[in-house]
C-alpha cells in the first residue's frame, strides 16, 4: 500500500484519508447471466502485481478513484476518478 | 573515585558542571556530555549486566547501537526503561538506574547462570524447555520472564505530551557528518526545501570527534560554521535529536524527534517526543558507518570500546578511556586512535594489528604487525590482555582496549522497502543496491574512505538533485590536513585460539560457539541462525553484531559473506516510545466524539449518556428515587405508550438526494420499489448488497419531484453515504444525482406516544390531523407561526402515534425545550435509546443486531417488500440464489420464557425441546433481547431455523458461557399491537 | 411561544498567542452547492448579488458563506442547493505559527497552498474543510458535531504557541 496517494481532484494526500472498497471490477448489465454475477460478487484474483482497485477519497473531495497499482511494490501506477473510468 | 576527564579539549562546557546520579550514587559531568560521556569521566565502567549470562558490562559505543550501556531514567510515570546512555544528553537532576541485575549492579545473583552455560546455549529455549510438557507453565515460563528482560515498564501514566507532525521537503538529509553537511549546503544555497535530521543533540556527526583540519579550522570549527549557514538558510530545517528511522512507501520517512528528553521537567505546553512523517521528494542518506566489535575471548569486558567511541569520548567529550591502552584494529581507524591518545597524554601500551602491512605510525607505541588478541581479563573492568603474535602468546596489563573489526556502513534505511544489501569483497562491507529510487547515498555509508571524498560525494549528490529540479547548485570541495586515510579492513572473523567466550550479539549474549553450534545444528541459514541463537533479535536489532555472525556462519559453511546474505532489514532503525506512536490521539484525543445539537438538552433532563460509535447518545433519564437503570427504562416505555415521550433522533444518518434522476437512482439502491412514492410521503426502505443480504433500512421522504430526504440507522450513517456515493459515481455516472449528508444539519427528535399529536400541534402552524397528516406523511412544515421552517415526518419506531421532527441544528434544544413544555400537562418525558430499543422488539423491528450480514429479506419477514417489477436494483441478481429460499434458512421470530421470572441473553442459542447442546442440534440465536415493562416478561427476537413456522413451540435458550437451560417459546415477532392499531389512532 | 434561541455549537473564548490566534466564527449562512463545473461563473455572479462568498469544495461542489443567517442563493435548476448553515461550523485561524500548527494534524503541504486556494482533509481524525484567506490566515469548516472535539484538536496543536 501506498504512504501517498495522488488524488486527481485535491493531489498528493495520505492513505489515512481513504478507503478501499476492492477490485475495480465492471458490474455486469442486469440481465447477465448468473455465473456472471456470482463472479463479479464473490470471485477475486489476488495477483503480484498490477491491480486495479476502487479507493474513496473519503476525507477530502468524496470521490470515487481507481487506484492502478503494484501489490509487491507498492507503486501506484494511475489514479482517476471513476466515473471517467472506461467499463473493461 | 578516579576522574577520568582531561584537563582540555573537547566540546563540553567545563563551567557548566550538572549534577546527576546513577543507581543512586552522585556523580556531576557538563553540559554537552551524554550519560555515558559523564559515567566514563568518572570511572564508573561496570554499567550493566547482560541478559542471559549477567555478565558485567560497560559501555561499548558512543551511539545509536549501544548493545551493553541500557538503562532506566527518571521515576514515576516518566520512567523510561533501555535507554542508551551514549544517546542521553546529561541534565542537571538526571536519574539513571541500572538493569538486569539483583540484587545490585555490583554483586548480581543472575551471574549464576554464567556457570549454567553449558546448558544456555543456542537452541537453549527449544531444547531444554520441551519436556516435561506440565513444566513449562509453571516452571519454566514464569522462570525465563524472570530471568529475562531488560528494563521493566511502569505501571503509571505518562504525564507527557507527544505529538505528530508531518513535513514535506524536496530533500531530506540524514545525517550531519561531513557528506550530509555537504548535501544539506549545496541544496540549500541551490534554494531547495532542505530537512537536515541528526540523531545526536549536537549537529556534525563525525565531525565532531575529528581532529582533522578542513579548511584551515578544526573539523568541529568547520561544522559549526556549516550549521551555522544552513541556520540562516530559510529554505533549511534543522532537526537535531531526530533519528530517521523509517523509510516507507511514496518516499515518506519517519522521524523521531526527542524534543524534551534532555530536561529534568519538561515544559508542559510541548510534547517530549514528536513524531515526523516526512514527505521527501529525494532523500540523501549520510548515515555514516558503524564500526564491528571483534570477536575475542571477554570482548565484553568494561574497558573494552570500539576504537571510534573511544576516539569520540577522548575527542568530543574530552574524557581518557583509562590510564594504559591498548588499540586491537583490523584497519587504519585504530592508528586514529592512536595518535589521538598520545597526543592527548595518555599512556598509550601497542597497536595490534592483525595485517603485516600497516601505515606508518609516527608515535611512540609498540606496533604489533600479524597479531591478534586472543582474551581480555578483569571481569569488572580490564585489567590485561593475551596477544598472539608470531605464533607466540604475550600478556599485557592494560585498563582499556580499543578495538576496529571494520566498519558497516549503516545502510538500514536504504533496505527498508525490500532492497537487499549487496556484499562488496572490496570494501568488506555489505551496501546498499545501487538501483534505489528516491534516495541517494553520500560518505561512508557508501564506503567513503575520507572527509574530502564524503564532502565531495554529498554535494555532488545534492547538486544533481538541484538540477534535476531546474536549480543551479555550486559543487563544494574541502580541503583536509591530518586525516588518517581508512582504507578498507580485511575481515577478520574468526580469531584463533580464544580461551573464554567471545561475543557476537552482546546484547543478547550470543558467543561465537552458538553460531558454530547453530551451524552444525543445521540452523546455518542467516534467517534460521537469527531465531536458532536469537542473534540480532535485540531492541538493538543486531547493528554491531549481524555482519559479524555472518561473517562467522560464512566461514563455519565454507562460504562468503555474499552468498549467507542479511537477514531482512526492518523499520524501525531505533526503538520507539508507544506515546511518539500515538501521538496526541488519548485521553479525550483519543477518538473524536460527536456531539448531537440536543446533547445539552438531554443533559439538563439528567441524561446517562452511551458510547454509539463516535456519538453520545442519552440512554436514559433517571429521575429522582430510580436506582436501577431499568427502572428508568421501564417507566419511559409505559409513559410513551400511556402518554408521550420526546427522543434525540438526531445521530440517524440523513442523506439529501437532489439531481434529475433522483427518482431513479432511489429506487435502484432500495430492494422495494420507490418510482411511485408521492411527494410528501415517505416510505420504509430496505437496502440490500449485491449478495442479496440486507445492507441497512431507514425511511425515505419525498420532499419534491427530484428531491429526497433518506435516513439510514446511526451505526451505518457513514457506509451508506459512501455506498450511495460509490452507486452515483462508479456504477451510474450517467445518473443525474447529488448527494449531500444533512446529518448535521438537522436536529431531529422522534415525539411518540397517545398524546404526540396534541403536544406537536403546539408549535406546528399547520394541521396535523389525521386526515391532514395521516401515517407516512412527510413534509416541510412552518412552526411557531413562521419563525422556523421544520420538516415533519409521521413515522413510527415504537408503535405509537408518532412523529419525527427535524429542525435547524441550532434551533434544537429550544425546539425540544418548547415541546417539552407544550407536553408536561400530558406527561411528557424524555426517552432515551434503551426505551426506544424496548419499544422496537416490542413491535418485532429489526436492527443491525439482526441485520448482521447473514439475512435475506426473507428471513426477517420483509420478503414481500422486495419489488418483482424493477429491472435492477442493488442486490438484486443474487438474491434470486436457490439456496436463499430455503426453508432451512434462520428465520425471524419472537422468544419468551415459559416463566416470566426466567432471564436469558443475547447470543443464547436455541435447541430443541430435549435436545443435547450440540452443534448439529443448533436451531438458531437470541439476536435481542429486553425486558418488557407492558408485557411484565422478557421478550427477545431471534434468527431460528423455519422460525415463522414454528410459533408455539417449546424449546430450550441455551446460554453456553453461563451453561443455562431455560424452557421457552417460540411467537411471533410482534409482542404488542400487532393490528397496529395504536399506530394510527 | 416561547421564544427560539439559537445556540452555535462552539461557544468557546478565542484562544490567543503572539503566533497563533484561533477564534470560533459566527455561524451565518452556509449552503453546499452543486452543478456542473462550467456553470462556476453563473454561480459566482449569483453568489455575488446574494452577499455569498463561494468556496471549492471539490469536483462539482462549493460552498456558499456568509458571516450573515438566513441569506438566499437562487439558482436555475442545474444547480442543487443544501442548506448546511447550521450542520457546518467554521473556525478562523490565524498567525505566523498557522502552518506549523495545522501540519501537525494535516499532511496536505502547505507551501503550495496559495491564498485563495479551499480543499478539505484530514485534521488528526476529523475530516476538515480548510481555506486559506491570506498568508497567515485560514478558516476550517467542520461538521457541526465534530467541532468541539476539532477545537480541542487546535487547542492541543497549538498549545506551545498560546498565552498561558
Ligand atoms: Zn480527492
């Protein structure tokens, strides 16, 4: 985990000041089929490495980012308020 | 007693002498001087005994890695155990006091276990402590904590204050020597944002103890007029007394600065301790190099010093390490020494040198060539040393021994975010990987071998950072007479033919058999050694001693040092007091308390406040003559449901929801449908995860056609804002929605009860009748003819004709105050949260007791609630799970004893009527529990298997803490009123 | 009728150093606001003729204040307005020591905070919305509940500066 944080709205911030909901997944459409839904609920890789994760700057701007970053080293890749985020 | 402190010389003030005692003797030193410092200027070399074996020890170091010279200082709530005395800064009153010892320093019981040793050694714990296996909590544990520990912590608060701070800086120098005066100059004059941390009480480092000329002054001269630039540098921030002891993620560094550890009473508007988080854009570690006992028999006899504390004490402090010395070196450093002595008058006896080709030496000692020496003698203090050279052993009568193993460059901070140290075969040191990023290393910590080349190598770092930053820097250069150049030692780890026990770890007694033991043992890994002999696992975490044994598990496996490698470097580089951790966060800083706008109203009607997550919430309002508090409870309950109560709502969460997709974006968060709540009603909401279980319930109002005011419970007033913010932001950004937390802005009070009507009409300009404001109203209402606009919301959490009421904040307590006048003709009373929680499982209402993550909508009877039509809604697609209907699934029900005088508590479980108490007998638990005063009988609700199917029937509350039984039945829900008809009288 | 008072949640003496000046504000009007961001200068014309200062508070959102109660702010339907005049309490804070005082509850640097310049975070364990008005002078807006713990936060920071 990162010291810092590089929020896009109010710039470098500690970690104190967020939380950390999990990965980054897209949810499915309502009609997707079950095992989609169960994948995107319960299923989670747990890679060394690169991973994407929600964060909430929630003691300063309350937006939602997603945080790209290493889990072995720590070194936070990207970081962009959600609602620009592409769905993958 | 014999004064060991020269006549001249040093940085001490000899006008300034300060009294102070140690073990309860009186003894004065000066200003400048450390407790070590001043306990050697006075003789005193027995400072402690050591941990496993109680050997005598005295002081080995001038600094951070002191092993031996551990002590407890000040009394009281101040008492601070293992502080090192080569760290202390001397006070006027200071009180130091020995450790490890009984029953005094002198004559020390535990030394005993020296003659046990045979049996103390490595693996001692694992091997001698197995078996019996009754033992070990009788005997041998409360024996091992006995024996052991160093200093004991007090049992009294800390008077103290600590605080945290954080810093940001495009550089952070670590380090006041010759290289990190260098880096902190050139980027400061550059106009850099330069932090300069130092551990020691006076900036310089080395310096200090140097009597080299730089520059046409004495090297302390030339510090001080270094410090004295970067002082009047705006830019720069000077942080003595700060050890940097932590290098984490971001390039964040952690410091501890001791700000009040050197007065007798600190000033109490300032904290002792102040803990730096430090933001650094680069960081340039000037942390020098420690300097390797070696390794011979009774290395840890008083009197025996690394060669550079000795050097420092003479020079810096002014105080001779004994009357006739003796210097045992690997390398140039002792030489140092050498001519530093007999410059100062002190007898100095022979150099002994284990290489053949020493530099030249122009004093007047003996210089020993190929020699080593074997043993020290003198228990106590020194008295003689055995020296084998040209295959022949000589003793000497010596009182003091310097000695040099080489020196370790103190790389620690460079390795704390996973970076392994790499070993150089050249300089015979492990360093520090050269692929770092965000930090810079300058002097010998690289393996600078002088002051020119650790100047040179500081300012050159800086400079490049300047640049890199768009500043131009100027190099700076120094120009050094009388240095002994120090070129590398060869290593010598193993020393033949010892006699006693040499050390490696003095701190944790750790000698030269238990690596070789641990070794043939099978426990030679570097990792598995460290726990095996618990070598480095002190609160000095093995600074003089690591480099050592693996010089010694490297010689004892036939391999280098580079392929036994380091054990993992860890922060922190020095201990840390658990106050600079938490700072200023205790007492009432502990955690922030919230406090609600009619917090002062309920304490004038006497209210016992509880701890509800950060809020103060009032419990209940004892009035005169009650003694218990259900007694209060009880009477609240029967005059809120025979006349009328007022409640402090105000900690529910509320939540503004305004935007153009309002609508929609409520009714994709709640399971139940909201598309066709009218305005001015509002509706029980049941919020669900996306697994299906419920999340929380409130109730929202509709206020306006895209204007929505929901409330969540007070425990999940925040979780639900970041969820609806999480849904808006991340799942819907294409809604048009905002959302705001009105929590604070309203105070909102719930008036309940037969009379709530009439007392409400008082202050509300509007008609409230039933046919005006029938149940589920919800509306913006003007009150005391206009002065205030409220809102009004004809909701129930009891079961009686009630109402919440929200009014401005800072209206709240006169709102409240009014009502309660308006309301005692018809018995009016305050209520607090327990009443309020009585009254819900009297009426069968869920909370997160029964909320808890494990429950369907379906299990707590709100199945119909949730919507068939909606297209989504959060939760929706797995709570469509086969196995979610099942009809096994922990259900709600009501739960009474068969005998009314029979209690039972929240946790209890259910069984079967005659069932054993056994897992696979499990028919589900007691989620709440009360006493109710309408029933005159305790009611709970619980999650059973099939409950709602099974009212009526007999079984037993099992408590398994307390081992009860208690006959009772299974009901419904509902206790009281289940028509519902006081809701709507 | 009785007679309604208002009660401001501090009700604190204003705590004063040669260096350090903290003193409770009145609490007058504060309404949280949002819309879109290219609406900002429609907004800050409105402010304006209101007698409301506007204050960044984050992507999309401001805040509107005033020393004086009960003032209005009416906006075309773009925008969304909540009152928090009585959920938000503001603290002036003031001096030479100011910097040093709020860095030891606060991680954002403050040497490139520029006069003008709003942003909330985090003071020690209260959420804190900081604006700085001049070198040596900024204003804290907390939630109502939370302020007597964050004046007792301040207080504690800047003890080594108060007159005592
Ligand atoms: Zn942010």
């Amino acid at each position: 985990m990162a010291s810092l944080i590089t929020c896009p709205h109010c710039g470098q911030r500690p970690k104190e000041e967020f939380a950390i909901k999990g990965a980054a997944l897209a949810r499915p459409a309502p009609d997707a089929p079950q095992g989609e839904w169960y994948d995107y609920v319960f299923l989670r890789t747990n890679p060394r490495g690169r991973y994407e994760e929600y964060w909430h700057h929630v003691s300063g701007c309350r937006r939602w980012l997603v945080v790209t970053r290493d889990t072995a080293s720590h070194a936070v890749e990207d970081c962009r308020d959600a609602a620009e985020r592409a769905p993958t | 007693m014999t004064s060991y402190r020269l006549n001249q010389g040093g940085l001490v003030d000899r006008a300034t002498t300060l009294d102070f005692t140690f073990d309860g003797r009186s003894f004065t030193g000066h200003a400048g001087d450390t407790l070590a410092s001043a306990l050697l200027a006075n003789g005193q070399r027995l400072v402690g005994r050591s941990f496993k074996y109680h050997r005598p020890r005295g002081i080995l170091t001038a600094g951070a890695a002191e092993p031996n010279a551990l002590m407890t200082i000040g009394s009281g709530g101040r008492t601070e155990p293992n502080t090192r005395a080569t760290m202390q800064e001397l006070y006027a009153g200071l009180e130091a006091v020995s450790q490890n010892r009984w029953p005094s320093l002198d004559r020390d019981v535990g030394a005993l276990n020296s003659l046990l040793s045979p049996f103390l050694g490595a693996g001692f714990y694992y091997k001698t402590f197995m078996w019996p296996a009754a033992f070990w909590e009788k005997l041998y544990e409360p024996f091992i904590r006995k024996a052991a520990g160093l200093g004991r912590a007090t049992y009294e608060a800390d008077p103290d204050a600590y605080e945290k701070v954080w810093a940001h800086c495009d550089l952070l120098v670590v380090g006041s020597g010759p290289a990190g005066l260098s880096s902190a100059l050139t980027a400061g004059r550059a106009g850099l944002r330069v932090i300069l941390a130092d551990e020691h009480h006076a900036l310089g480092g080395s310096l200090l103890s140097e009597t080299a000329v730089i520059d046409g002054v004495s090297a302390p001269e030339f510090s001080a007029r270094c410090v004295e630039e970067l002082r009047s540098l705006p830019n720069v921030r000077l942080l003595p007394r700060t050890t940097v002891l932590g290098w984490f993620d971001s390039n964040v560094f952690g410091a501890l600065e001791r700000v009040q550890k050197h007065v007798a009473v600190p000033a109490a508007n300032r904290p002792v301790e102040r803990f730096w988080r430090i933001a650094a854009k680069h960081a340039i570690l000037a942390t020098g190099a420690e300097e390797r006992p070696l390794v011979f028999g009774g290395n840890d006899t008083p009197g025996v010093m690394t060669a550079t504390a000795m050097r420092s004490y003479l020079n810096r402090f002014g105080v001779a390490p004994g009357k006739k010395v003796a210097i045992f070196t690997t390398n140039n450093s002792g030489y140092a020494l050498g001519s530093d002595l007999e410059s100062a008058g002190v007898a100095l006896t022979a150099i002994i040198d284990s290489r053949a080709d020493g530099p030249a030496y122009s004093g007047q000692a003996r210089i020993i060539r190929n020699a080593v020496v074997t043993d020290a003698f003198g228990g106590k203090s020194l008295t003689s040393i055995r020296i084998k050279h040209d295959g022949r052993f000589e003793t000497m009568d010596v009182d003091a021994l310097g000695m040099s193993g080489g020196f370790s460059p103190v790389i620690h901070l460079a390795l704390h975010r996973g970076g392994k140290a790499q070993w150089s075969d050249e300089r015979a040191a492990f360093l520090a990987p050269d692929d770092l990023k965000g930090i810079a290393l300058a002097g010998s910590v690289t393996g600078a071998g002088n002051i020119a080349e650790s100047v040179a190598q500081g300012s050159t770092q800086a400079a490049g950072l300047a640049s890199m930053m768009g500043k131009s820097a100027a190099a700076m250069s120094a120009s050094v007479e009388g240095e002994m150049e120090n070129r590398p030692s060869r290593p010598l780890w193993f020393i033949p033919d010892v006699i006693g026990k040499a050390f490696v770890d003095f701190q944790n007694d750790v000698h030269r058999a238990d690596l070789k033991l641990a070794a043939q043992e099978g426990y030679g890994h570097v990792e598995l050694a460290k726990r095996y002999t618990t070598n480095g696992m002190a609160t000095d975490q093995g600074k003089l001693s690591n480099v050592n044994a693996i010089g010694l598990l490297a010689q004892a496996r036939g391999l280098s040092p580079a392929e036994v490698g380091t054990t993992t470097f860890r922060p922190f580089y020095t201990p840390v007091s658990f106050g600079a951790l938490s700072g200023a966060s205790k007492g009432k800083h502990f955690q922030p308390v919230r406090k609600s706008p009619l917090h002062d109203w309920a304490a004038k009607h006497g209210a016992v406040f509880v701890d509800t997550g950060l809020w103060y919430r009032s419990a209940w309002f004892p009035r005169e003559g009650e003694t218990a508090w259900r007694e209060s409870v009880d009477r609240e309950v029967l005059n809120v449901r025979s006349n009328a109560g007022l409640c402090d709502v105000s900690m529910l969460g509320k939540i503004e929801i305004t935007g153009r997709d309002a609508t929609t974006f409520v009714d994709r968060v709640y399971a139940n449908g909201f598309a066709k709540l009218p305005v001015g009603k509002a509706r029980y909401g049941l919020m669900l995860r996306e697994d299906g279980m419920i999340y929380d319930d409130g109730t929202t109002s509709r206020l306006g056609e895209n204007r929505y005011y929901m409330t969540t419970t007070t425990a999940y007033a925040a979780p639900v804002m970041s969820h609806l913010e999480f849904c808006a932001q991340a799942l819907w950004p294409e809604l048009d929605v905002r959302l705001a937390s009105v929590t604070d802005q309203w105070a909102q009070m719930a008036i309940a009860g037969p009379k709530a009507r009439t007392i409400l009409q008082g202050i509300v300009d509007e008609d409230i009748s039933e046919a005006a404001f029938g149940f589920l109203a919800a509306r913006e209402v003007s009150l005391f003819g206009g002065k205030l606009t409220g809102m009004l919301f004809r909701i129930s959490f009891s079961g009686e004709l009630a109402y919440e009421i929200a009014v401005p904040a800072g209206y709240g307590e006169s709102v409240a105050d009014a009502l309660m006048a308006l309301g005692e003709p018809h018995g009016i009373c305050a209520y607090g949260v327990e009443a309020l929680g009585v009254m819900r499982v009297e009426k069968g209402f869920i909370t997160h007791s029964e909320i808890n993550g494990t429950v369907t909508p379906a299990d707590v009877g709100l199945g119909k609630m949730v919507s068939r039509t909606k297209q989504d809604f959060i939760g929706k697609q797995m709570l469509s799970r086969e196995g979610l209907s099942h009809p096994s699934r922990l259900r709600l029900a009501g739960v009474m004893p068969l005998d009314p005088a029979h209690t039972f508590k929240g946790g209890a479980h259910i069984l079967s009527k005659g069932a054993e108490a056994t897992l696979e007998n499990d028919q589900g638990y007691v989620t709440s529990y009360a006493w109710s005063p309408t029933l005159q009988s305790p009611i709970a609700l619980a999650l059973i298997v099939n409950g709602p199917d099974r009212h009526g029937e007999e079984v037993v509350v099992w408590n398994g803490l307390l081992n009860e039984f208690t006959p009772a039945r299974i009901c419904d829900p509902v206790f009281f009123d289940p028509a519902n008809e006081k809701l709507h009288a | 009728m009785p007679d309604l008072i208002h009660r401001p949640a501090l009700t604190k003496e204003p705590l004063v150093g040669e260096r350090i000046r903290l003193a409770p504000m009145p609490e007058g009007t504060l309404l949280e606001v949002r819309g879109p961001q290219a609406e900002l200068p429609a907004l800050e014309a409105a402010a304006d003729a209101a007698g409301l200062v506007i204050r960044t508070n984050g992507p999309d959102q401001w805040f509107a204040i005033s020393g004086q109660p009960m003032l209005r702010l009416d906006l075309p339907d773009i925008f969304s307005v909540t009152d928090q005049s009585h959920g938000r309490v503001r603290i002036a804070m003031e001096g030479a020591a100011v910097d040093d005082v709020l860095a030891k509850g606060m991680a954002v640097d403050l040497f490139d905070f520029k006069i003008g310049a709003a942003t909330t975070a985090l003071i020690g364990h209260i959420t804190t919305h900081i604006a700085r008005l001049d070198r040596d002078r900024f204003e804290l807006t907390v939630l109502r509940s939370f302020a007597e713990s964050l004046w007792h936060d301040l207080e504690t920071m800047s003890a080594e500066f108060l007159d005592r």
